[in-house]
C-alpha cells in the first residue's frame, strides 16, 4: 500500500492473503482486520475519485455553457459595430441583452448549486408549504396562460422546516420544468398533502412524458430532455431539476420522478415540522380540483 500512487485517479488497494490459516489463528483475526481496513481505505480513495470525477465533468460542463452565450454575444457586438446605425444593429443590441440575461441565470444557478454543495447552513424556518405552492402555481398561470393549471390544497397549514425562497425556488422550477417542456393545452396539476410525517407536493402534466432511458438522469446537472420534447424555444440551463434536488435533501427530503407517456409526476416530499394549523381559504386562485 505504501508503494502505491494514492494522490489521484483510480486506486485498487491490495488485500492480505489469508491462505489456509485456521479461522482461530491471531494471524487469521489480524489479516481480516486489516483488509477491513483496506476496503475502508480503498472505498475512501473511491469516493474521493467519484468526487473528483464529478468536479471535473461538472467545471467542463459549466465552461461549455457558458461559452455558448459568450461566442453569440461577441458575434452580435461585431456586427453591431460593423453597421452601427442599422436594423441589423438594434437586433444585434437586443440579442446581447437576452444572451446576457441567459449567461445570468446560468451564473446565478451554478453559485447557488455551489452554496449547496458547499454545506454552507441555511437557518430553517417553519414554511407553510401551502402558501408557498399557492403563489408559485398563480405565477405560473399568469405566465403561461395556454397551459391549464390545477391546484388541489387543503384549506390548513402544512407546515416544513426550509427556507421560504429555496422551497418557492423549487416550486419555480418544477413548474417552468412542466410549461417548457409540453405543449400549449397540457394540463399541469399540483397536489399538496400531509402524509405519515411528510409534506407531499406532487406536480402531474400529462405530456408526452419522459424517456425511462432518461428518467434516472433528469436530476443530474445539465441533463435536458429538449430533444425528446422540444415543445418550446425557451432555453433551459439544465440546472433547474438539479437545483431542485440538492434544495429538497439540503431540507432533508427527497425528490423523484415518475413518467410515462400522459403521465409525468414530481414528487417531493420534505418532513412536518409540525402538526397543521387553520390557514387561510384560497378564493380566486388556480382551478381547485376536488
């Protein structure tokens, strides 16, 4: 073990050989603590490799999406400069700003996926769940009005542990995830409940759905599925489910997916902070189901 290169990449860490000691012999009980001890180690410099592995693909990842927005933002200021007092000019200055708007929000979510990875504490509050799904679903009926948007709430409290913007964040994201990526008609359900000890918040479209072949990738970072349902032009960054995901844990919940074409749920579940309460009713807001 001391001769081998530990700093990086892939280490297979020997074992010792037992033979055919006894199972009594203190030779035997010494040799099987110590390759306990090497799969520790071993599963350590494993980790570590993973880890690293993930740094790497994620910085080369973030350095290519980001040159996207870069290379057309310098490709429009060349031309604005070359005919300055032209229609072409004032398109030139109104692409700059939307691909900076786009290399902004990319920026703004890799920071935060790196406050999260970072363990940097956030000071949970109580949050009611119902409110914070309530306001999330009015935005996104007010900014997608071709899609048809349902929300099925009780009228009492539920309430988590979080932080109130990370948990609107989330919702913001699941639901621009189900506008961006199903057709104008599709109708998108969000459904809140208490359940054994959890908060539940299920939102259901009945899209086209996702591949099974992509289902187990859709939470990681800049993972899209826009070539199997490309019903927008809208850009995604491909980090809104990841964000999704590392906000529900760093709460100490979870996140999932089910789908299948006409149905595609996300699931997230996140622990009561405490019995519910009487909230407020919910008049003239998104269509309730019963």
């Amino acid at each position: 073990v001391s001769g081998l290169e530990l700093e990086r990449g892939a280490v297979e860490v020997p074992r010792v050989a037992v033979g055919e000691l006894p199972d009594a012999s203190e030779v035997t009980r010494l040799a099987t603590s110590f390759n306990r001890m090497l799969g520790r180690v071993e599963g350590a410099l494993g980790a570590r490799e993973a880890s690293e592995s993930k740094l790497r693909r994620f910085v080369a990842d973030a350095s290519h999406e980001l040159r996207n927005p870069l290379a057309a933002i310098r490709g429009y200021a060349e031309l604005a400069q070359r005919r300055p007092d032209t229609d072409d000019a004032a398109f030139a200055m109104a692409r700059i700003g939307a691909e900076s708007e786009r290399m902004a929000k990319l920026v703004g979510d890799l920071l935060l996926l790196a406050r999260l990875d970072s363990d940097v504490p956030v000071t949970p509050e109580p949050v009611d769940v119902v409110e914070v799904v309530l306001n999330a679903v009015s935005d996104a009926q007010a900014s997608a009005p071709r899609h048809r948007w349902q929300l099925d709430a009780p009228p009492s409290e539920i309430t988590v542990m979080a932080n109130a913007d990370q948990l609107h964040q989330v919702m913001v994201n699941l639901l621009g995830n189900a506008r961006t990526h199903t057709p104008a008609g599709t109708t998108v359900s969000v459904a809140v409940r208490a359940e054994e000890g959890t908060a539940v918040i299920d939102v259901v479209d009945d899209g086209p759905g996702i591949p099974a072949e992509k289902q187990a990738l859709v939470f990681e970072r800049f993972t899209r599925v826009d070539d199997t349902r490309p019903h927008t032009s809208e850009k995604s960054t491909g980090l809104g489910l990841a964000i999704v995901r590392a906000v529900v844990q760093s709460f100490g919940g979870q996140a999932s997916v089910e789908s299948r074409p006409g149905r595609t749920c996300f699931s997230v579940r996140l622990p009561l902070a405490a019995p519910s309460g009487p909230g407020a009713t919910m008049l003239g807001q998104p269509e309730r189901t019963q």
